[in-house]
C-alpha cells in the first residue's frame, strides 16, 4: 500500500511535505495509463499499478458555523480592518482570493452588487491575480443597497479632501489593502 508521496519542499517553509490522497490518486492514475500503454505497445510485460492499493480519501467532515457563531465573529471582527472582507465573505460567501481581488470598479454601491471578475492566488508564495478558474467564478453578488456603506474600506475614501488626505490632515491608506496595493477608492 502507498502510504505517502513527497511533493517537493514548501515554499514557505523549506521542508518536505507530503502530497495528500487526491493528489496521490492523480499520480497514480497518470502513472497507470502510461503503464498500460506501455504494455498495449509490449515495451513491458505487466503493469506494476496492478497491485497497489491507494489509502482512502476520508476527508474530516466541515462543520459550517451557525448564524450566531458568524453573527459572534463579525461583532469580534468588527474593528479589524479586514472587517468588511470578512462580511463578504461570511455573508455573501465570496472565496477569500476573491474578496481579495474584489475592485471599486466591480462595486455598483447604489444597486449594491458586487461583480467578481478576479481573483488573488497564492501559488507557492507567490501572489498573481487571475480570473476565477471556472466560467462560473465570474459573477455578480447581491450585497443589497447599502451593504458596506458603513464599512471602514468605503467611509475612509469617501471622506478624504480634495488634496486626497483624510480630515486631520493624515494621508494613510486603506486598511483592507491586499497584495501591495489599496482595495479602497482615492
């Protein structure tokens, strides 16, 4: 029985890590095709696959949390700067590349939706900027009006002064930047 892969060294880390059961199944069945070519094509005598016996995939069952334990988060979180992300994703159920890569350009404020059209990935400690994976990551999220109209990321901008400093003369930028860069408007 195969018990375990190694899948390289992480990258944030710099140890070894073992690939997990999917990722196992994967190699398996690609290494097992070959084989079989290999065998139609008589360049070897037997598949070795034959006999190996991959470990199941029991994956832990998640638990979603109850309305009142997102309810007891978003009131904890409530003075995080990564407050409003947390709402969508709690209540509107955005990935978390997605409510990172969520622009002002995306946000109707006034019909309040959201359009996804991109998404931050971390791949291997690099971060990239990508469209969602499937046809159906793009897509528009009913936030109802007025949603984050009371978020830090939306009052902040709205309140800064023509030179583009906030009132008190400080020209600090919005809490909720991702990736080097302001999610905020100004």
């Amino acid at each position: 029985m195969v018990v375990a892969v190694p899948a390289g060294r992480s990258a944030r880390r710099g140890v070894r890590r073992l690939a997990g059961p999917s990722t196992m199944a994967k190699i398996y069945g690609t290494l097992r095709t070959a084989l079989n070519d290999a065998v139609d094509n008589r360049l070897i005598g037997f598949n070795p696959c034959r006999g190996v016996e991959l470990p199941e995939n029991d994956q832990a069952e998640i638990e979603p949390w109850e309305a009142h334990d997102i309810g007891r988060f978003l009131d904890e979180a409530a003075m995080d700067p990564l407050s409003a992300m947390y709402e969508l994703i709690a209540l509107h159920g955005l990935r978390r590349g997605e409510a990172c890569g969520a622009t002002w350009d995306g946000l109707d404020d006034e019909a309040g939706v959201l359009t996804i059209r991109q998404q931050i990935t971390d791949t291997g400690g690099d971060l990239g900027v990508w469209a969602p994976k499937i046809k159906s990551g793009r897509r528009k999220v009913d936030l109802g009006p007025g949603a984050l109209i009371h978020s830090p990321c939306i009052v902040l901008p709205r309140m800064r002064t023509a030179s583009g400093s906030l009132p008190g003369g400080t020209t600090e930028r919005c809490p909720t930047s991702t990736a080097g860069r302001s999610t905020c408007k100004g």
